[in-house]
C-alpha cells in the first residue's frame, strides 16, 4: 500500500514519475497553479506590507479535493513542481493549501525525469526555499500593480479593454523603436566590383579592394569608372597569397533563449510552440520496451553549464562514434556570456546522448523528433572538437594600381561541423568551403567578366520573434520562463501583429506606448526593467527583501499614478474607412489590426459583427477556372495561402504562390517555392525548375 503522496503539475509528468517510484507512491497532478490573485480586484494590500490576498483559482475544487482526500491517506507528502521560481511558488501554495510545513523536508526538484535522477531527488528533499517563492511573488505582485494601475487609465483615456505591462511594454516599445529606425533610414549608395577570374579549369571571384594602395569606398558611379579607367584591359596578376590555418569553435549548449532563437531560425517554430513541445520532451515519451523517459533536461534555464556525468558520456559516446580526435583535449567549459544569468539549472540537453534522435523517431511526433534532434545535434557538437579550416587570401593587381581580393577556405578537419552548425537570423549557415584553386605570386589569371553593381544600404531589419527574443537578452529584460508569454501577450492585445514572420506595431501599440513614454517613463526604460530583474534575482539569491524592493518602486510609482490622472488627455482612436461595404448591414467596413496584421470590420461594431480579410491581387489568372484572378490570403493561423475570388464556384487553392509564366516544358502552372537558399520556380505538373528572379538584390554594408 502506498505511504507517500507526490504532487506535479501535469498528468504527463505525474505519469512518468509513478512508473519510476513504484507502488508506494501515488503520483498525483496540481494542473499547475492552485492559487492566484483575484481577477475581480488587485489582491494586494499595500499599505500592508503589499500583503497578496490568493482566492483559489475557480475550476480547481474537484482537484484540490482529491489531493486533500489523498493527502490524508498516507503518511507523507512530497512536492515536486518544476525547479523554478514558478514550481516553487505551487508547492508552496499547495503546502498552504495541504496544512504541510513549509520548513518540513516535503519539495523535490530534478533537472530531467529520468529514474536515477527522480530516485536521487527522492533521497534528498528539502524545505520549502522562500526566497524563491518571495521573488515569484514579488514579481506577479509587480506585475499586478502595474497592470491593475495603469489599465483603468487607458481605459478611461483611451478605450475599455486595453491593459499594460511591465515587461510587455518594453517589448512593444523595442519594436515601436526599431520601426521609427526603419522609417527614418535613408538609404545610401554604394557599389561592388566583381570579376569572375580563370586558372586552368578552375573559375573563381575577386572583389575591389583598394586602388593606388588606398582602401576607398566606392560610392558613386564616378568613383566605379575611375577604378575602371584604372584597370584598363589588363590582366589580373597575382601579387600576394596567405595561408593561414583557423579554428572554428562550436556553438555553446542551449539555453532557453538559445533553444527559441534556434528553433525559428531551422525549424519555423514561435517561441511558445518550441516550450510547449519541449515541455512534452522533459516531462516523458514512452518509448516502448523502455517504458516512458523524459528526454531532454529541464528547458527553462540561462545556464550552459554541464554535470561532469554528461561530459563523460559526451566523451564516451563521440571517441566511439567519430574517433578520439573528435573530443578536445579538455572538456569544454561554457563561460556565462550573460552576467545576468542565475546558473541554477543545467542547460538543455539530452538526458542520455545515447538515445540518438533516430533511435527513439518511432516514438516521437514529428514536432518532437525535430526539436529533440536540434538539442541532442547541438549538445554533442557542443562538446567536440574545434573545425581547423585552411583559409586563403589571394591579392590581385591589374592595370596601373587596382588591387582585387580573392578569399577562400576548406574544411581540413571538421569536427563539431561534422553534427552540427549555428544559424543565424538571415536563416542561412556559413559557407565555409569557398574553393579557390592552388595561385602563386606571379600567376597571371584569365578573366571572364568584371561586373560593377550598385546598391543600396537596408534599413535594419524588423524584429523575428528570435530576433526579439536575443534583444530581449542582451538587454536584460525578462526571464528564461517569460520570453514566449511576453510574445504571445504582446499579440493578443493587439499593441503589435506579425507580418511575413516579423513585428510591426499596431496604431494602438503606438498610442498606449507614447502615452506611457509621457506619464511612465521608468516602466519603458530597458535599463530600469533589467534593473528590478536584477532585484527579483537579489531576492531569489537571499540577498534583498521582497517587499523592500517593491516598496522601493510603488513610491516613485504612485507619484506618477496621482500626475497622470489629473493631466493624461483622453484620446479617441478613429478607424480608416475603406471603400467597401458591408454586406450584412450596408455600412462600412474599416481597416483594423490583428494579431496576423490588417483585415477589414464593419464599422457598425457591436452591433454588426462581420469581418473580412484584406485580399489581394496577384495578377495570376485562376489555371483552373481559367476565369477567376488568384488572391492571396491569409489563414487562420496567419500563414499566407492563394485561391481563386470566384469561390465557392472554384476550389483552386495553393500554399505556394503561382506565377503567370507557363512551364517551357511542358506548358504546365508555375509557382514560387522559397527556402532559405532564396526562391525557385518549380513546375506543378513536372520536374522543371529554374532560379526566380527577385525583384530586389538585398544589400548591406
């Protein structure tokens, strides 16, 4: 019979645990939080030393009940929530809840759920930490303060329904900052001259470098005909040639900002679909005769720090599999890139690196093998040797002082290349084998072309949600466990949409975030949110007082409260009216942002709740109706697709963009297909395929 109660939050953690625990165990599931601060009023008593008022979360009786009733059942309650501020804060609500003491050795926290690992964790419980249940609490109390404060003033000043952030609002105001950049760039000229050389068989590029032993930016047509004047119908000779051998180190273990940066770039995933499937990952798959595993250790963590067992295997499995050249000489040690980073937990990582991704695919969706093989690919190159690249820098004269460099390298011994390569947020790998053929001083080379291009300099580009998520990093806002709700909150209330997988602020965005900017300009300073993170890790570390800290900013916060209720002016926002009309009521309809951009709304709202998307025209006459034009649109989750406009009467549909040029071999329909080495026109009835040309030449300095 069972003597001991273990509480989780889920049924699939709760699930793997109790087959590791055996039958003196009953494993049971929270459903995450069991308490929280009412949504009907602030909950916090600040003239009480910010006493939080918890009520039960509605929906949770029957829960609570049958943890109650099997609570008392047994002689023991262990709780074993995530090991987070946030897991903490649940065992402590449950003890509250449970009449457990907190002092008494009842929490367990594992990096991963794997038995040895759960068994360990049971050999060793401990009390209830505070600290970390204080900063939990100090945060959602900040958070409460700002929200419940602030809203009912953009409720009154602007419209009903809006709310504000702590967080959040430095989030929009990045994004708002970026589209001011954009908007203010004024693109600047400059140009490139390239020429495709010949030695033997062997063709190769070189590109202006200087002219008259000056390195000189060539900024306008003018400064191209002078370097062109110079090179006369020369030939290019070889005047100097450097060989040098590089080493490439790989990229460190993830951590959750890296895992979510990671994912979007290689696999197209938002941040929260990339937690929610690694969630699945750490809390167990059952992989069949080895019963259920967690595969992955605990994602939510800014360390890339690795226990010695792991690096043994790392060893153990890489010396095996690729050769003993394959492992350094010294295990790698990750420095913390972030002094902000807090260590506590491992970075994510296979919970054995000899479950390979595809021993275990059968077991797997597809969601999950995908994110399981990016972080066992990259925890094993993280623990490999560094590439050796031979590198060479090949120096070129021609005519009376212009000077081309030609630059070249290869792989000579791959190492962490041979498993894996860091992206990067253009969505391309470096190349790193550029072959140049064997060149000496001297060597007079054939020439095929000399190309001078103009270009332009591009704006910096909108924030990804990887982009955000890296900014947000390095700036020092939010937390491992707050990146993917900030995204996703950002959305939902409308302040920014997501056009062709990047940020854009709304009007409404704008608005709140110029009137916050005016009456609370510490809740969008970056440095002052990274600063109170700073605090909340202070309390978490034992080294502040939780309600000190909150104190310390209701005071200069309330001032600014009582100034912005007396002088914040009320605004209307006024909806553009388009030239449609509503079906249904014969209004207009106006143009509104959502979460995946612009659609049109009938402006007779509440009253009239239709809603249309925004089509347009691609010039491409329907190839199945032969009448109908091909609209693009977007769907439901905001990806775009193209259909006939004369549905219902044609179901032509196509998630790839049909082009008006016929196939040349077999007279078949077109479309683009785009990846990340750039856009191809791919035949739908045959193999024919040819390079799309792009309308622009992206170009950056």
């Amino acid at each position: 019979m069972a003597d001991s109660l273990v509480i989780v939050e889920s049924p699939a953690k709760a699930k793997t645990i109790g087959k590791y625990l055996g039958s003196k165990y009953i494993v049971k599931a929270s459903m995450g939080h069991i308490r929280d601060l009412p949504k009907s009023q602030i909950g916090v008593e600040v003239e009480n030393d910010f006493n939080p008022k918890y009520i039960t979360i509605r929906g949770k009786g029957s829960v609570l009940k049958e943890l109650k009733d099997a609570s008392k059942k047994v002689k023991k309650v262990y709780l074993a929530a995530d090991p987070d501020r946030e897991g903490e804060a649940i065992a402590w609500h449950l003890a509250h809840y449970l009449e457990i003491n907190e002092s008494d050795s009842c929490r367990v926290v594992f990096n991963e759920i794997t038995k040895q690992a759960v068994k360990d964790a049971f050999k060793a419980p401990r009390p209830i930490n505070m600290d970390l249940v204080n900063a939990q609490q100090a945060r959602r109390i900040l958070d409460r303060l700002v929200g419940y404060k602030i809203s009912p003033l953009l409720w009154k000043k602007v419209k009903k329904g809006l709310s504000a952030g702590r967080v959040q609002s430095v989030a929009v105001k990045l994004i708002i900052d970026r589209e001011n950049e954009i908007e203010a760039f004024v693109p600047e000229e400059y140009w490139t001259i390239t020429a495709q050389l010949k030695q033997g068989n062997a063709t190769f590029e070189a590109k202006y470098h200087s002219l008259n032993g000056e390195k000189r930016e060539l900024g306008n047509e003018a400064d191209v005909q002078e370097v062109m004047k110079a090179m006369g119908a020369s030939a290019f000779t070889v005047v100097e040639v450097k060989e040098k051998e590089r080493l490439r180190n790989p990229a460190a273990p993830f951590i959750t900002s890296s895992l979510q940066q990671e994912a979007a770039r290689k696999l197209g995933y938002r941040a929260s679909k990339t937690m929610s499937v690694a969630q699945q990952l750490y809390e167990g798959v059952d992989l069949g005769k080895e019963g259920t595993v967690g595969l992955i250790t605990y994602m939510r963590t800014d360390s890339t720090r690795i226990s010695p067992v792991a690096q043994e295997e790392a060893k153990t499995y890489i010396e095996e599999k690729y050769g003993a050249n394959y492992f350094p000489e010294q295990p790698r040690v990750n420095t913390k890139k972030n002094s902000n980073a807090q260590d506590a937990h491992e970075a994510v990582r296979p919970t054995s690196i000899f479950r390979d991704p595809e021993s275990v695919k059968e077991f797997l969706s597809r969601d999950q093998f995908r994110l399981y093989k990016l972080v066992w690919d990259r925890f094993v190159s993280s623990q490999m040797s560094s590439a050796i690249l031979d590198t060479m820098t090949v120096d070129l004269t021609v005519g009376s002082g212009a000077v081309f460099r030609a630059v070249g390298s290869k792989v000579k011994f791959p190492g962490f290349m041979k498993i894996y390569v860091e992206g990067n947020d253009d969505g391309t790998t470096t190349d790193d084998e550029k072959f140049l053929p064997p060149l000496a001083v001297g060597d007079v080379v054939g020439t095929e072309s000399i190309e001078p291009k103009q270009h332009f300099t591009q704006p910096p580009p909108r924030y990804s949600e990887a982009r955000l998520v890296r900014m947000m990093e390095e700036v020092g806002i939010g937390r491992p466990s707050t990146y993917a709700p900030t995204l996703e909150t950002i959305q939902k209330r409308g302040y920014v949409a997501i056009e062709e997988k990047k940020f854009i602020p709304t009007e409404l965005g704008e608005l709140v975030i110029q009137m916050m900017e005016e009456f609370f300009p510490e809740i969008l300073d970056a440095e002052f949110t990274a600063h109170m993170e700073d605090d909340l890790d202070h309390v978490e570390d034992g080294k502040e007082d939780w309600v000190k800290v909150l104190a310390n900013f209701y005071t200069s916060f309330e001032k600014r409260l009582e100034v912005a209720e007396e002088e914040m002016k009320e605004v209307e926002l006024q909806d553009e009216i388009s030239d449609e009309i509503c079906e249904k009521c014969g209004r207009h309809l106006v143009y509104k942002m959502g979460r995946f951009g612009k659609f049109l709304a009938c402006s007779g709202f509440p009253d009239c709740r239709n809603t249309k998307p925004i089509v347009k025209d691609i010039g491409v006459t329907c190839p199945k109706c032969h009448e109908g034009k091909i609209i693009e649109r977007r769907s439901k989750k905001g990806r775009f697709f193209y259909g006939c406009d004369h549905y219902p009467g044609c179901d032509y549909v196509s998630w790839d963009k049909p082009v008006s040029k016929p196939c040349p071999q077999c007279n078949g329909v077109m479309v683009e297909k785009r990846n990340k080495s750039g856009a191809k026109l791919i035949c739908t009835q045959c193999d024919y395929n040819e390079e799309a040309i792009e309308d622009q030449e992206p170009a950056e300095l």
